[in-house]
C-alpha cells in the first residue's frame, strides 16, 4: 500500500514537498509516510488528496469505516483481532476510528485484509489500444469553430499536437521539447483537451495555472467524470460546467473522425457570462449551476 501511494504521487507529478504543502505538513512528514512511518491522520489527508482508495476491505467511505467494515465482516470482535495483530484493542479501536499509527495500520491489514489493493483510478475508455493511440485523439474543426466563436481566438494549447486542427497563437509540444505540465500557459484563453488517460493531473494544471492569472480563461474539453474528492472540493467552486449533448467526434491521427464511446463536458475557468450565453446558443447542451454555497456561486450565475 505504501509503495502504491508513492506511486499515485508521483503519477500525480507532485514532489514530497508539494503533496505536503497541498495538505499542510512538512515534506519530512510525506518521506516518513512513504518509509511506514507517520500518523494515520497524516496518512488519511495524502490518501484523500491523492483520490487514493483501497479494494478488497469492507464498504465505507473513508478507509477506518472500511477496516470496521471488515472485522464485522469477518465476524471478529476487537478482542479477537487485537491479539491476531499483537496490537492493544485501544489501538484498534483507534484506527477504526481514524487515529493511530501507520505502522498499526499496515499490521491491522496484513491480518484483516492481506489482499487490499488500490483501488485502479478511473479512466474514461476508448478500447483496446495503447496509451500513446488512446490520447491521440484530436479536436474536430466544427468543435473548434464553436469554441472561438464563444470564446474568442486560442492563445495556447498547452497539450498541442502537429497533428491537430487546433488553431492557436501558441502551442506547447512534446514533440519540441515543451510540457504542458510545467511550462508556463501564459495567455488570455487557453483550450486544452488533454490525454485523458492523465486527466486530474491535466485539470489540476489548469487550475493552478488560472489561480495564478497565467490564464485569464481556460476552457477544457474533457469526459464526464466528477468522481474525484478534488473536484468537488475544489474545482467545482471555481469551474463552470456545460454538459454536451451528443458526442463528440474526434480525429484519429490518420485524420479520421473516432466514435466516443463516453460523454463529454466543457469545462470553464474565468469564462463570462456574455460567452457562456453565446456558447449555449451555438451547441446542444446546457450549463450546470454552481453548486449552491460554493464560495464564488453568487459571482458567477
Ligand atoms: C488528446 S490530444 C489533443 C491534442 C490537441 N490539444 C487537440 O485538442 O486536438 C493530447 C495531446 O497532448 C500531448 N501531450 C501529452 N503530454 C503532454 C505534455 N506533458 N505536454 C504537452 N503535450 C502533451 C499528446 O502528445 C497529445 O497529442
């Protein structure tokens, strides 16, 4: 498990340091977690952070309901678990109840649940084909005409491809060199259609690159997906959201036109209401509203 959650960071592309920045510690704090040291708390907050879950335990929300989950499930009392572990039943109960220690923990699991896995991240699904041919999939022409005609010309497409219509003033290319998830999207509107493959990495990018003002709008087309506790903790306060109906068509390398076998949303960073409005009346589909009590809902409807 510990292994796995080095992994999901680095997959997020966050250092020690700026996972432990994202969740108020200091960096020793995350190298201590990822070495089988540290507090279950710390754990729970860089599991959260992370969208990290575990499979293979007990149903719950969060993992101590899931260990209680189990032991009931198993039809162990505390006492009965406490001494296949060698741990006190006040430990137990404790991390049933989110506290204690990771070292405790990982005890616990190799005798509740030896199996308990990462739980594999969602992804959107486009077939059988491998990752590079999976995110290779262009934006049509008559989706971009819209796009401008709502939102103005682009001045960067920070995942741009050669191969893409994509009209822009700027385009960040692996193939030169660039990286869209480290070089600066500098510009008034950015559109990114990212690989969907690394989605939340991508999204977590335009929203830090638009918190910053590097970007006055971003506009994402991207899946359906709102599974993850970092959108709605924090990106749905900020984003709006249009939900297209249909599918859209994208382009193959070879320049043909693919089926979608997934839905597909717009999603707006700093968009205006004038855009919003004139986007609506150009595409089939509708705006969601802002959650209410969201701390920007009022500035935005
Ligand atoms: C789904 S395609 C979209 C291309 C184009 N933005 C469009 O809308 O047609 C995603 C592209 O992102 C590129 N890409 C992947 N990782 C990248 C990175 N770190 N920086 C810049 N581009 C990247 C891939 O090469 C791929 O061409």
């Amino acid at each position: 498990m510990i292994k796995e959650i080095r992994e999901a960071r680095r997959s997020a592309g966050w250092s020690q340091k700026a996972l432990a920045g994202r969740i108020g510690v200091d960096a020793q704090a995350i190298k201590r977690l990822e070495n089988g040291v540290g507090s279950v708390p710390n754990l729970l907050a860089v599991m959260a952070e992370l969208n990290f879950c575990l499979t293979g335990l007990g149903p719950g929300k969060t993992l101590p309901e899931q260990l209680r989950a189990r032991r009931q499930k198993r039809d162990l009392s505390v006492n009965a678990i406490a001494s296949r572990t060698s741990l006190s039943r006040a430990t137990i109960a404790s991390l049933e109840r989110g506290g204690g220690s990771v070292a405790s923990l990982l005890r616990l699991l190799a005798v509740l649940a030896p199996r308990a896995r990462r739980r594999a991240p969602e992804r959107s699904y486009w077939g059988q084909v491998d990752r590079e041919n999976r995110d290779s999939r262009f934006t049509p022409t008559d989706f971009l005409a819209n796009i401008y005609a709502a939102f103005g010309e682009i001045d960067v497409d920070p995942c741009g491809s050669v191969l893409s219509p994509v009209i822009a003033h700027r385009r960040i290319l692996l193939s030169e060199g660039g990286d869209g998830l480290v070089d600066d999207w500098a510009g008034r509107v950015a559109f990114v259609n990212p690989p969907y493959s690394e989605l939340i990495k991508w999204l977590r990018r335009a929203h830090d690159q638009w918190r910053a003002g590097k970007v006055e709008t971003v506009v994402c087309l991207v899946p359906v997906r709102t599974d993850s506790a970092w959108f709605h903790d924090t990106l749905s306060a900020d984003a709006d959201i249009y939900l297209l109906q249909g599918r859209v068509k994208f382009l193959d390398p070879g320049g043909k036109s693919q089926h979608t076998p997934f839905s597909l949303m717009v999603l707006g960073l700093g968009v205006t209401v004038e855009q919003k409005a004139r986007y609506a009346e150009l595409v089939p589909g509708y705006w969601l509203a802002r959650r209410a009590g969201t701390k920007h809902a009022v500035q935005a409807n």
